[in-house]
C-alpha cells in the first residue's frame, strides 16, 4: 500500500475523503464557501446563531407555503420534497466514535484518578492549558471555521509534501520527547516517588 492510499484509508469515509483530498471540487467549494459566508455572519456581520436558524426555517416554511398555494391556484405540480428522515445507520455512524472518544476520556480520567498517573496529570493539563489559551483569543465559531479550512487544507498539502512534512515533523516530535525527559526527570518522577516515601516512612 502506497503512502497516498494509506493516507486515504486513515480518512474513512469515501466522500469524505473525497471532499478532503479536493477530489469533489465542487462539495469543497461548497463547503468552504458556506463555512466562509457563515463565519462573516456570525463574527463579523453580528448575528446570533440561533436567532439565524430561527429566520431561515420561517423563511423556508413561508415559501413552500406560498408556493403550495400558488401550485392550487394556477394548476401547477406541487413542490417536490424530498423525504428527510435520519436513519438507524446514520445514527450509529454518529454514536459509535463518539462512545469511543467518551470511553477513552472516562479511562484516562480513571487512570490519573484511581492509579494516579503522574504523567497523565501532566499530559491532559497540557492539553487543558492549550486549549483554555486558544479558547481566550477565538471563539467557538472562528474555532470551528479554523478547523474546517484546515480540515480541507492539510490534507492536500501533506500529499504534495508530504516528504518535506514528515522531516520536519520527526525533527519536532524528537524535540518534544527530549523536553517531556527532562521534565520527567526533573518534575514527574519526584511526585511520584514523593508518595512511595511517605508509605515507607509509615510503615
């Protein structure tokens, strides 16, 4: 297997991947260009979110019920629509990674609670901090927009460069494992060796 398939295999989903690696044009223009006109609406023209949504669905209700009327009144087709449901596949596609990730976070949160993972503790306040400090200069909306244009950027990239990419990224990842040592020579291990003491000195 080839790195570029392995790639899209790592993706999942056929469409999605598809409309990731721009294979769909037109469903990434079409993404981007609704996840760019949503987020100067919502961050830059002012509106609320649900106040919005409210006002596009009267929107929408008003002109099928005007159009069902007018279809009455001078002997025309009604309007198609399209039978909307949510299906029991579509929901445990949804349900499925998302009991993943909440089991996963409930077994780290039991690990640094019942085994008292040092390391964890470190690790998830990195995380934590990390995300408290993006959280304290963007909001929700320019968050999500962020993800989405890197969401349809990175990929593409990484398959142009993606030899460029991974030298840098292996240079990196060896510098935060020296960093994570030394703070685990310095900082972990004497938390974890404090409370073994303690035990010694009691027993």
């Amino acid at each position: 297997m080839d790195k570029k398939s392995h790639l899209l295999q790592s993706i999942g989903n056929a469409s999605v991947a598809d409309l990731v690696m721009w294979k769909n044009k037109r469903g990434g223009i079409l993404l981007l260009g609704s996840a760019t006109l949503f987020w100067i609406l919502f961050e830059k023209c002012g509106y609320s979110f649900f106040p919005f949504v409210a006002n596009i669905q009267l929107l929408v209700v008003i002109i099928l019920f005007l159009w069902a009327k007018s279809a009455i009144l001078f002997n025309r087709p009604m309007p198609e629509l399209p039978n909307l449901e949510i299906t029991e596949a579509s929901l445990l596609m949804i349900a499925d990674p998302l009991r993943l990730l909440i089991n996963t976070l409930l077994s780290i949160a039991r690990d640094i609670y019942v085994n008292r993972n040092a390391k964890q503790l470190f690790r998830v306040s990195v995380v934590l901090w990390t995300i408290s400090l993006v959280g304290s200069f963007l909001n929700f909306f320019t968050i999500l927009y962020l993800g989405i244009v890197l969401g349809m950027l990175i990929p593409i990239l990484y398959e142009r460069y993606q030899h460029h990419i991974d030298e840098k990224l292996s240079v990196t990842h060896r510098m935060i494992q020296t960093q994570y040592r030394k703070i685990d020579e310095r900082l972990l291990q004497k938390l974890i060796a404090k409370p073994t003491s303690k035990i010694k000195k009691m027993q």
